[in-house]
C-alpha cells in the first residue's frame, strides 16, 4: 500500500510537479547529507558490548523478572522451559 500511494505521489505529469520535483533535489543538495548529532552506530555498539561484559547475567535475570511478573499477573507459564 505505501508503494502504491509513493509511486503515486511520484507520478511527475505537470510543469509544476516537474519544478517542485527540481526545487527539492537542489534543496537537498545544499543541504548535504543527514547528520546524526548523537553516538555513533559503533559507539552505541561497543556500550551494548560493555554491558553484556559487566553484566554476564542479565538476561536470565531478566527472564527471571518476567516469569516473577507473569506468575503474578495469574498467567498460564506452564510450557516456558527454565533455560
């Protein structure tokens, strides 16, 4: 459905869709390419790495929590497995 609407959208049949067309490539041109003012995707990376090294349990902790949550909540657990 978004592909139909998109190429839809980008059906250029008139002198004013062809200029608006123009007008936004060289706009986009000036402008440059996006720049991401946060971490970088390594950066984000070597956290998530950092984490797991700190915290080598984390996980079955965090399943541990969710089952604590679900037993509580009165939901069927029954066919989880403990590993």
């Amino acid at each position: 459905m978004a592909t139909k609407s998109f190429d839809e959208m980008m059906v250029i049949d008139t002198p004013e869709a062809a200029r608006n067309l123009e007008k936004a490539y060289y706009e986009a041109l000036e402008r440059g390419p996006m720049k991401f003012d946060g971490p970088s995707i390594d950066e984000i990376l070597e956290r998530g790495r950092e984490f797991r090294r700190n915290n080598p349990n984390w996980f079955k902790e965090a399943a541990a929590k969710a089952k604590e949550r679900a037993i509580a909540r009165g939901e069927d657990i029954s066919d989880i497995t403990d590993e």
